[in-house]
C-alpha cells in the first residue's frame, strides 16, 4: 500500500515518512483531509483553539461536538480529570509523546505543574486537599530516593491526595545491554557521578570485572571529563588490566549513600523497565511496592504502564546503542531540535543529540 501526501496545490512530499510529515503539519496548525471509503475524514490537533474555531467555520458547526482520536484512553484519562492536578519535573514538559508534549497539553488553566523537589508535591497537596496531585516521577537512582521519601512521608502524615506515576530506570542493566551488543566498538565508560553517589563506587564494580572494559566514575565539570576520557585512552594504550576508577571522590564512596538506599529497597521492588528508544529490559526499573500501592497512579486510574511509542524515522535507539551519530538521524536538526524535541536524545541538555546539536558547528 502506497501512502501519499499532498498539499492544496496537488503538489506530493518526496518524504520517505508521510505520517511525519503530517504530524509536523497538524502540529504548526493545519487542518488535514485524510480520503476514506466513504469520503474525506477532517483532522486538526484539537488543543490549538484557533484552528478548531477554523475547522469549525468551514464545517458550519459552531457548536457541535467534534470527535477525537487518541492512541488510547490512558493518554487523556488524567488531563481530563477535572480533580486531578499533574506535576513533574520541568525536563518532562517538553518530552515528546505519542501526540504532544506536556507543555502543549491542556488548557491554559490547567497545565501540570513543575516542581524542582519531589516534596514540592506535597505542599501541593496541602494546599489543595479537594484535587489529587499525581507525580510523573521519573529518573534514575539519583531522584529515586527523594520519590521514596516522598512517598513515605506521605504514609506517615497521612497525605491521601497524592499518587505517583513512576518511570524511574536503574543504570547497571542499560549498560549490560549495551555492553552485550557493542560487538567491539566501546573501548571505555565514564560512570555516572551523580548515580554513583547515591549508590556507591562497588555499583559499577561489574563493568571491568566481567566485560573487561576500563571504567571511570567521573564529576561533570569540564576538568573531569577530560580526566576520564585520559584515564581511558591510557588504560586502553597500556597494558595493565582494565579497572574501575573513581575521580568523583569528593561526592562517591565505596558503599554510597546507605540511608538513601535503604528508603529506596523499603518502598520500590525491581521490575522490567521500558526504556523509550530501546524497548524492554529485564529488572531495570524501580516499581512501588505493594504496601505502598494507594500511591500508584497506574493502578488507582487503571493506567497502561509506560509504553514505546517512536517513530520508524527517529534513530535515538541506534544513537543510544553507539551504533549511529546523531547527525546520521532523519529527523536531526529538522522536526527534531532543542526547541521542539522528538527523541528521548534531544529533550536534556545531556541527551547526546542535544550536546551535539549545540557543539556541531
């Protein structure tokens, strides 16, 4: 089956990816005609107020209701509760989904909400004891022990209005993966700093011990960047055997932080964990525990968990593998930019794409 898009004048894109293409046009406010069995099916993005009033004006139907089209229920279940109150972090807002981004979604008056702590949540909730804040918590083992203490903080002053919808992904079953696939190609790895403050020097002790590859546990300023890549370009040209070491000395311990990690085992268990870009992998998220279950979104607003949804033409897996460079993705520097993210690479400022849009020039 051949797919075809045109514009007003018959002329045709020369794009390989036309569904692309027309979510790009819906997104900058067009309105599109998509040819059925029966006729032309008309289609805006229906959070653009303008373009439905124009949509409306050309179908002479000021007030009646238009349908809507969504993946599924759970993608509009908690901005259309008009009870509920979403916060995350701000580096989520502009996370591309399945259709749009946070910060596109809901009405003015009702977008979530950015909290820079998870214990903003809980003022949140405070302050609004009629409504129910849910948390889009997110992260790694750095954040993992604040949602925790988020959580049981909550338990124990009996704070009822709050849920949390967690995406949190641990580091050593990522680096496994790709560590079984890289087929030769990485010659090192500079550790997270952050990560392994919570968690300890012995988290990464793995990495030389049984993939034999050198590894440096490594602070974020420039100086130790560069200290990093030196310590594994001299593993790699010497001939010692390869070893974890650690130059982050002033924030990582050898057991890491045992207080955090501890609230971390009493209020999550380990499940599969879906990474966007790559798919599932075994044991990589942390998920609330039973006792802890009134907490969890997913289950009180019987919500999917997290699911993959990217597009054939984003190549973030492959740049997430080290099999490409960012500048070898279609969507790189075009639809997919800082300002208007579509891969996972480009929402952070440390997402590789991201980092080499900035430095390419």
């Amino acid at each position: 089956m051949t797919l075809l898009l045109r514009t007003n004048d018959g002329k045709e894109s020369s794009s390989n990816d036309v569904f692309m293409d027309a979510v790009h046009l819906l997104n900058k406010g067009n309105i599109i005609a998509i040819k059925g069995v029966g006729g032309f099916h008309l289609a805006c993005y229906a959070r653009n107020e303008q373009v439905v009033e124009e949509l409306r004006k050309r179908k002479k139907r000021k007030d009646k209701p238009f349908a809507l089209m969504a993946k599924d229920i759970d993608a509009i279940k908690l901005l259309v509760y008009k009870d509920i109150i979403v916060a995350t972090f701000g580096d989520m807002m502009r996370v591309k989904g399945t259709e749009t981004s946070l910060e596109r979604s809901g009405s003015k008056d009702r977008k979530p909400i950015i909290v820079y702590s998870p214990f903003d949540v809980i003022e949140i909730a405070k302050n609004n004891r009629d409504k129910m804040v849910v948390f889009l918590a997110v992260g790694f083992e750095t954040t993992a022990s604040a949602i925790a203490s988020l959580v049981k903080h909550a338990e124990e002053k009996s704070i009822n209005n709050i849920n949390v919808m967690t995406s949190i992904r641990l580091m050593p079953p990522i680096l496994e993966k790709v560590l079984q696939q890289h087929n030769g190609r990485l010659h090192g790895i500079i550790c997270p700093g952050h990560v392994a403050t919570i968690m300890g020097e012995e988290y990464f002790e793995f990495l030389p011990e049984k993939y034999r590859i050198a590894s440096v546990i490594s602070g974020f300023d420039a100086p130790d960047i560069l200290g990093a890549i030196y310590l594994l370009v001299q593993s790699k040209c010497g001939s010692n055997e390869p070893e974890l070491k650690n130059i982050y000395r002033k924030c990582v311990s050898i057991n890491g932080n045992e207080k955090a990690k501890n609230l971390m085992e009493e209020v999550f268990k380990v499940d599969d964990g879906l990474w966007r870009g790559i798919g599932s992998v075994p044991d990589s998220a942390l998920v609330l525990k039973e006792q802890y279950a009134k907490y969890d979104a997913v289950k009180n607003f019987n919500l999917s968990s997290w699911s993959e949804e990217t597009s054939n033409a984003c190549s973030c897996s492959d740049i997430l593998m080290g099999k490409k460079e960012p500048k070898d993705c279609n969507l790189f520097g075009t639809i997919c930019n800082p300002v208007n993210p579509y891969g996972p690479c480009m929402v952070s400022s440390e997402g590789a794409c991201s980092i080499y849009y900035e430095y390419r020039r």
